[in-house]
C-alpha cells in the first residue's frame, strides 16, 4: 500500500463545506469500572453450597417395598403358572395377556427391590450358613429376620386364600356324605317316641379329624400350588439372566441350535422347561410337607372342636412358630435344590446341587417361624367354633353315647 494512502486513511476526513467535527468527549469512568469488574476472575474456585443428600428410605418404607416385593412375585408366579395350565394357556391376549402380566409383575418386583434402602439390600445379601457351613454373618442383623419374614406375607395369605375354601368346602362335603355312609356316628340315648326322631349326628371326635383332614389336603393343596408358580417363574427368571452360561455350557443349547432352532429360541425352550421341572417338583413336595400344618390350620380356623391345640394364646403361638420352621426348614431347602438340579440338568452341568441349600433352609425356617406365631395366636381365638355345613356335636339334646359303627372315625 502506498504510504501516501496510509497518510491519508489514518487522519479523518472532513467533507467540504461543513463546520470542523469536535473532539470525541473523554471516556466515561462509569464504562471503565464497568469492564473491569466484567473482565475480573476469582483467582480460586468459590465453595459450591451442598445440596441436602436424599433420604435414605425408613422402616416403615421398607416393610411397604418388602410387602410390594412378595406381592408381585406371587402375582408373577400365578399368572406364570396360568400361562401353563391347560384352559387357560389359551386364553387369546387380549382377554388376559398372562405373559405380558408376568412381565410386568417381574419389573414391579424389581423395583421394589431397588427402593429398598441400602441396610435392607445389603440385608438381603447376607446368608444364614456360608456355602462352606459356617455360621454367616445375617444372624447379626435384625434386618435379614424381619424381611423374609415381612416379604413372605403376601404369599402366605395367597396360599391361605385359596386352601380355605378348599379345606370348607371338603368338609362339608364330609360332614353330609359321612352320616349316610354311618360313619363317625354318635348315638342319642332317647327313649319311646323320641327314639324314633332321632337324626342321626358326628360325634367330636369325628367333627375334629374330618375338619384336620380337610385342613391338610386343602392348606397343603394351596401352599404347594403357590410356591409352584413362584418358584417356576424364577426358575425362568434364572436361566433368562445367565444367556451366557446357557450359549457356552448346556449341552441342550447345542443341541437344539443343531436342529435348526436360534439362540432365542433355544434359550426360551431351556428356561420354560427348567421353569416346569422345578415348579413340579417343588410344588408336590411343599404340598406334601405343609399337610400336618395344614391341619392345624383346619383345627383353628374351621372350628374343629375338641382339645384346644395350645392352652393358651402364648403356647399356641410356640406351636404354630415351631411347626412352621419345622415345615419350612425341609421346603426351602428342597425349593432351592430343586432349582439347582434343573440348572445342572439343563444350563450347567457343573452347578453344584447343595449351593445355597442350608441357607435357604435358614431363611425358610426363621420366616415361617415368624409368620406361624403370628397365626397360632389367631387361630387360638378362632378355635373351637364348629365350621359351617357340620352338626354340632353340642346341639345334641342326649348325651352321646358308643358310635353306631365298628369302623367310624
């Protein structure tokens, strides 16, 4: 560029004619501590306030969330267990979409567990007796006792819910079949014409077995049929969670994508039929085990009469908690053996068949336990009232007196 040009361009220019331009007015010293304060830095970081940590769930938030838990894996249990029972497999989804239910009821148990506070998760996490037998460190926390006991509430009740009108419905079927077969039969010790009139009644006794005896198949009936579809759904739920074991370790994968079928394919094959072995075993065995429970149950809740099982609320509360740890402690053991040996048959032949066995037994025990005490003290006040559809064997005006059969009950 020229240097008459820069000359010319760094001095303004007037135009002719006009009056000269004035100086431009000094700078404001408002505008300079303006841009100084808008150019300072701090030389260090300022504090940043902390906010409030949330806080952590309560007790009374964790028994809700224990009590969500056991409801929504017994409510996937049943739909599961209905998904496979003839009549109601095919029922089209748009009636009732029982898979689509098992889902769902899986995530709202899933997310139970996760609103747990982090004492109840870690809880939870804990074991009763190591793999290696040793004494585990749950026996020092409260916490480990109450959640399976509080979380197995709604599954007991389910169990409860449908052995009660079995349990009534058999014995009154009983209390009318029974008499015309002249069984169990007691005698009135009337005279002349009212001999005639005599209708003919159970006597205690017989009202007692009758009602125990419906008591062990009904109770049994609905405690197996439960923990059928609860343990058949995480058996799914198992298999489902360990694709990769499934894809490197089960000869059946193999076996079936030889045939032609796909992972996906093979793996839901694998995961129904280990969920089918362990439902079927583990139901008839819980069944079987939870009959002499069941009757009590009938004893106490359908008004068997007779001898009052426990004196007093306190004992009856011994009995049902010692009764139901004893019945519990072989069921989960079983339970969780069932599970291992479908998971050795089928996914790994490698698993070991007494993982987590006596834990599991453990745990069973000390909420069934729990949950019996509970019960016995109910049923101590329930006792004693005769069930509806049986003769009281108070009604009768006479005396009883020598069964009228050689062979009644």
């Amino acid at each position: 560029m020229p240097a008459w040009w820069e000359q010319q361009s760094q001095q303004p220019q007037q135009p002719a004619g006009l009056p000269a331009m004035d100086a431009p007015p000094a700078a404001d010293p408002f505008d300079e501590h303006l841009a100084a304060i808008m150019a300072w830095k701090p030389t260090s970081a300022l504090p940043t306030p902390a906010l409030p940590s949330p806080r952590s769930p309560g007790l009374m938030s964790d028994a809700g969330n224990l009590l969500k838990r056991g409801y929504a894996g017994t409510a996937q249990g049943i739909n599961w267990l209905a998904s496979k029972t003839p009549g109601l497999k095919d029922i089209p989804n748009n009636i009732i979409d029982l898979q689509g239910n098992v889902d769902y009821w899986k995530e709202a148990a899933a997310n139970a567990g996760q609103a747990l506070s982090p004492e109840q998760q870690a809880a939870d996490k804990k074991q009763f007796i190591n793999d290696d037998y040793s004494m585990g460190d749950a026996w020092g926390d409260w916490r480990s006792y109450a959640g399976g006991a509080i979380e197995s509430i709604p599954g007991t009740i389910a169990g409860m819910a449908v052995g009660g009108p079995i349990t009534k419905g058999l014995a009154a079927l009983g209390g009318a079949v029974l008499p015309k077969l002249g069984i169990g039969l007691a005698t009135e010790a009337a005279t002349g014409a009212a001999a005639s009139k005599a209708l003919p009644r159970l006597t205690e006794k017989a009202v007692e077995r009758l009602t125990m005896g419906s008591g062990a198949v009904g109770y049994g009936f609905g405690e197996g049929l439960i923990a059928a579809g609860s343990d058949g759904a995480a058996a799914r739920d198992l298999v489902m969670a360990n694709r990769q074991l499934v894809e490197q370790s089960s000869p059946l994968f193999k076996q079936l994508t030889a045939q032609g079928y796909s992972p996906e394919e093979s793996l839901l094959r694998i995961a129904d039929t280990v969920a089918q072995q362990v439902a079927t075993r583990s139901g008839l065995t819980v069944g079987v085990l939870g009959a002499p429970m069941g009757a009590v149950f009938g004893k106490w809740f359908h008004g068997a009469g007779g001898e009052r099982i426990g004196k007093s609320a306190l004992g009856a509360m011994g009995i049902g908690a010692g009764g139901e740890a004893l019945q519990e402690f072989p069921q989960s053991g079983f339970e969780q053996f069932y599970q291992n040996q479908a998971m050795q048959d089928y996914v790994d032949p490698n698993q070991p068949l007494m993982a987590g066995v006596w834990d599991a037994s453990a745990k069973g025990a000390i909420a069934g336990g729990l949950m019996g005490g509970l019960m016995g003290g109910a049923g101590h006040f329930t006792q004693g009232q005769t069930p509806q559809g049986l003769p009281s064997p108070d009604a009768l005006p006479v005396e009883e007196t020598a069964l009228s059969t050689p062979g009644g009950i």
